[in-house]
C-alpha cells in the first residue's frame, strides 16, 4: 500500500488501531456537528442534542 500510495503521490499515514478509531470518531462528530437537525430518528424525531 505505500508503494502504491508513493507511486500516485498520495500521502501514507500509519497509526494504531485505536487511535484510527480516535480518528474516525472525532471526524465524525465534526461533520455530524456541523449539520445539526439533518439526522432523524427511525420514530421521525431529532436525536438529543449535545451540549
């Protein structure tokens, strides 16, 4: 993967697995954040907001 990653130009990034998980969370607490009410419950309701 890091020839192929080298070969195209795209950086390469090797972390644990829990710190990927880290990762992956805050990422998408932060796009989730960002678009407040664009989520609804399967009972039609807005999930609680986070404070």
């Amino acid at each position: 993967m890091r020839d192929c990653c080298e070969t195209n130009d795209i950086l390469y990034t090797e972390t644990s697995l829990t710190e990927s998980y880290g990762i992956v969370v805050r990422y998408l607490n932060e796009v989730g954040l960002a678009a407040p009410g664009s989520f609804r419950l399967p009972d039609g309701g807005e999930p609680p907001l986070r404070v």
